[in-house]
C-alpha cells in the first residue's frame, strides 16, 4: 500500500514538472506566429468598401482589444493621414490609418506591458469592378523603450469583420432602394392606366351627351385638355415627381404628351411612345 501511494505521488511530480509546462508551451503562440496581418477579398466594388473603411476608420474605436478585462473595445482612436509606426506604403491602393494613444497594455499583442501607441493601417485596392481587396495590419509601440510588439490578428480580423458588415449592410439598404423604386414605379404605371381608362370613358360620355358641338370640334376640344406639347429646349422625363428624381429620357421641344396625372407642379404623362413619367408644368403648353 504504502509503495503504490509512492508510486502515485512519483506520477504527480512527474506531470507537475514536465508535462504540464510542455502543455503550456504547445498552447503559447510563437512570437513568428504575430504580425502576418490580414489581407481579404470583399465582393463589393472599390467605392462601397471605400465607404465602409472610412465609416470603421473614423468610429473612434479599436475593435479585437482591450487595456482592462472589463472592455469590450479599446476607445478614443483617432483618424490619420499617416503613422511613423508603420514603413511608406508603396504599393497600389489608398491608405488609411486609426490611431490612439496612451494605450495601456492592449490585448493581443506580443508581450506587451506597458503604455505605447496602438497604430491600424488600412490599404483598400480594386481588383476588378465587382471585388475589392483590403489589407489590415496592426502594431502597438511602447512609449519609454520603443519597443514593438507585433499583433497576433486579433485586430485585424475584428476590424475587418467590422467593415464587413458596413458593406453588407450598404448593400442591403442599396437592394431595399432598387426594389421601393420598382414598386413605385409598378403603383404609377397602375394609376396612369386607371387614369387613362377614367379619362376614355370621360370622352366616350362627353361625345355621347354632345349635342351642340360637332363631334371632330369635341374632340379637338378634349385633347387641349389632356396633350401638351414640350416647350423649347426640351424637358427631362422624371421617374418622379421632384427635380432630383433620375431621369428617364430626354423629350425634344415639340414633342407632344398626354396629361394621366394632375398636381399643383407636376404632371404625370404618356410620351408618344407610351413611356409614363413626370413634367413640371413649366416645361410643357398647350396644344397650337
């Protein structure tokens, strides 16, 4: 009894003292294995994803790391044109930098324990119309002994992550846009063809009760009421009712239209060619 209580006891300080520290040194990142950075491919063109790192480049917030457990981010990071910390970019693409200062011992960086500068370089470069490449590194500097601790990629994968997700939200709102457009435009083309079935069978009654007026003078009469003609130098054809509206196509002067919808300054019309649209009522008169 007392040799196996011996030999158990041999097997603990044995574990102790040599296979436990080799666990602890399998689990401890390699200082080789800090400051790879992070290069990615987003699938959105370079202006979107423009847009999107310059939103995550001015939020005031390093996303990935922390000066105090309780922190979900390190705050008070500034937007900047440059940062010594990092060699001149030479490559293509345009850069971008987040910086703060009198950071405390920011997670995720080699051996850091000190306070020092936390430094973010973004590089965005097109690679073809549709997918845009990004490039994020990260580094944080101490104050006193200039020291550089290297990142271990958690920076740069929760910025990243960050940038994402500004891009996927653009192109969420960019679809809802497109599809309110498209409803609009079915909802106007709806009420022009309910219009203008309205406005035939108005000329079907009012020839039908016409009595002192002959029939070819009624209806000459009716179409001063609904057809305008565009006035010199022409007129835009809006796809709604307002002056920043997208165009549909330019109208020459002369070209004639017919009224389907009635505002106080705008007109909702027919073109010769049957495309439905808006005119202010400035750019159009009356039948010769």
């Amino acid at each position: 009894m007392r040799r196996r209580m011996l030999t158990m006891l041999m097997l603990v300080v044995w574990f102790l003292g040599v296979v436990a520290p080799l666990q602890c040194r399998e689990r401890k990142k390699k200082k080789e294995d800090y400051g790879q950075g992070l290069s990615t491919e987003i699938d959105a063109p370079l202006n979107e994803v423009l847009d999107a790192v310059q939103t995550v480049v001015n939020d005031g917030i390093i996303q990935g790391s922390k000066e105090y457990n309780k922190d979900q981010y390190i705050e008070g990071a500034d937007a900047a044109d440059s940062s010594p910390l990092f060699p001149a970019w030479t490559g293509p693409g345009k850069v971008f930098f987040k910086v703060r200062t009198e950071a405390l011992d920011p997670r995720g960086f080699y051996e850091s324990n000190d306070v020092g500068t936390l430094a973010v370089r973004y590089v965005v470069q097109s690679k073809d119309p549709t997918k845009t490449i990004v490039r994020i590194d990260a580094v944080f500097v101490e104050d006193f002994k200039r020291t550089v601790h290297p990142s271990d990629g958690s920076v740069e994968n929760a910025e990243y992550k960050d940038i994402q997700d500004h891009v996927d939200a653009a192109e969420l709102q960019k679809k809802q846009a497109e599809e309110a457009g498209k409803h609009r435009q079915e909802e106007l083309a709806r009420q022009a063809l309910e219009a203008k079935n309205e406005q035939a069978e108005a000329v079907a009654l009012a020839l039908a009760q016409s009595s002192a007026e002959t029939l070819e003078q009624h209806v000459q009469n009716l179409r001063r009421e609904v057809e305008r003609v565009i006035k010199a130098p022409g007129a835009e054809l809006k796809a709604a009712p307002f002056h920043t509206a997208a165009s549909l196509k330019t109208l020459d002067t002369g070209a004639e239209v017919v009224i389907l919808i009635a505002t106080p300054y705008w007109f909702g019309v027919e073109t010769e060619d049957g495309q439905h649209g808006w005119i202010h009522h400035s750019q159009l008169e009356p039948l010769p």
